[in-house]
C-alpha cells in the first residue's frame, strides 16, 4: 500500500522554463512532506520542506505547494536549469518514531 | 565535517554468501537509518537505530537480515545467505534528532550496492 504517490516516472522541461513534479499521499496524519533531490550513483539530498500546517514554501527557486484537502503537493521549479537534471523523490512523515516514507520519484530532464 | 560515510560503495556476492554494509553517520548524529532503493523503485524504509538500540525495523524482512548501531563504530547491516532478490542499492541516513522533533530531513550516504550473482 503505497502512501506516497508519485504518478509520473518522468518530465522533460525545457531550460528556463517551469518544472511542476506531483505528489499525493494518502495518510492524512503526516505532519511534514519533503523533496528530495538525487543524482545517478548519490545518495538524495534534501531539497525543502513544508509543514502540514502551511500551504507553501519558498526558497529561491523551489516552491512547494501542499493541498491538504487534495492530499496533493507539488514542487515548482523556476527557471528550469540542466543542473536540475535528476531524480525527485517526494516523502512525507508523522510526527513520532514512524519513518520518512518515498515515492518512487520523478526523473527530471532540463533539456538546454 | 565529513557527511555520511557508507563502505563498501559496490559489494559483489555470490548467493548464500552473507552480505555486511557499514554506516558512519555524521558527526553529532545519534540517529540512524537503513533504506533500500530496487531497481525503478522508490527508497524503502528498513530499521531506525539510535546508539545500542533498534527503534523501528517493521521495514526488515522477517529473515536474514539484521542491523546494529553498537556504542563504538559504525552501523551495520547484516544479510545472511543472500538471495538475488537481494541485489539492490542501500542507503544509510542520519539525522541529529528523532522521535517527535523528527521533520523528515535526514542526511543520506552515497551508498552500498550489492549484486549478488
């Protein structure tokens, strides 16, 4: 049973344009969702985050977006460069000792 | 101040052969956690562990496999008699907090891939 949903395997986005990755989730108890960013043979690294009590968060080119009705976030990225050429992982956790859950990622492609 | 240091980076095994990958987690982070990433999956959560203690490990299959987080050294993960089903990437990730104060940002190692042949 997945809780974290992420329904499309890949994006291909021009340079300079906007990237939109989507996720929905089903657990209504998470209390914070996370983009994580990962490059072929790295491991992820966080990106940002947003409090479940907040229905945006910015920092400088990355925004998400959470709908809490919805069960729905996503992350925009703008302008689009090729360094962000990789795989996005949304997640999402409860507050507690229960663990960070993934989706199963988005390959982003930033075509010059 | 070093990340998340995990070795080995690539371990080949032959079936029924056991299987250790290690985890140093960052420096002032008491808190340890073991993923595995399938081919074309997302990251699985395995076990959480704070020094000398298993918190969470709903993630582990019920046989051959265990972790550790002893007072001195690194993590381990333990897979006895590997299977090829078990061919995948492991990550390991810290983070200085857990419980309630856990938001999900967690430090992630490059990883150990194993192949078993």
């Amino acid at each position: 049973d997945q809780q974290v949903k992420q329904n499309s395997p890949s994006l291909s986005v021009q340079e300079g344009r906007i990237s939109i990755l989507n996720c929905d989730y089903t657990n209504s108890m998470f209390d914070y969702f996370l983009w994580y960013k990962k490059y072929p043979a790295e491991g992820p690294t966080f990106l940002i985050s947003i409090s479940s009590i907040k229905d945006k968060n910015e920092d400088g080119r990355f925004t998400v977006f959470l709908n809490k009705s919805a069960k729905h976030l996503s992350l925009h990225i703008v302008p689009s460069q090729p360094g962000d050429s990789a795989v996005y992982f949304c997640a999402a956790i409860s507050s507690g000792n229960t663990p960070l859950v993934f989706g199963k990622g988005t390959r982003l492609s930033v075509i010059a | 101040n070093a990340g998340v240091m995990q070795n080995p980076r690539h371990l080949v095994r032959r079936r029924g052969q056991e299987a250790r990958l290690r985890c140093s987690p960052m420096k002032g982070h008491s808190h340890v956690y073991w993923y595995r990433q399938l081919p074309e999956e997302g990251l699985k959560f395995m076990v959480y562990l704070q020094k000398e203690n298993i918190i969470d490990e709903s993630g582990m299959p019920k046989e051959r496999f265990s972790a550790e987080f002893p007072k001195e050294g690194p993590s381990i993960l333990r897979i006895q008699q590997v299977v090829r089903g078990d061919s995948a990437a492991y990550f390991c990730a810290s983070s200085p907090r857990g419980g309630t104060a856990n938001t999900g940002e967690l430090f992630f190692g490059e990883g150990s891939r194993l192949t078993v042949l």
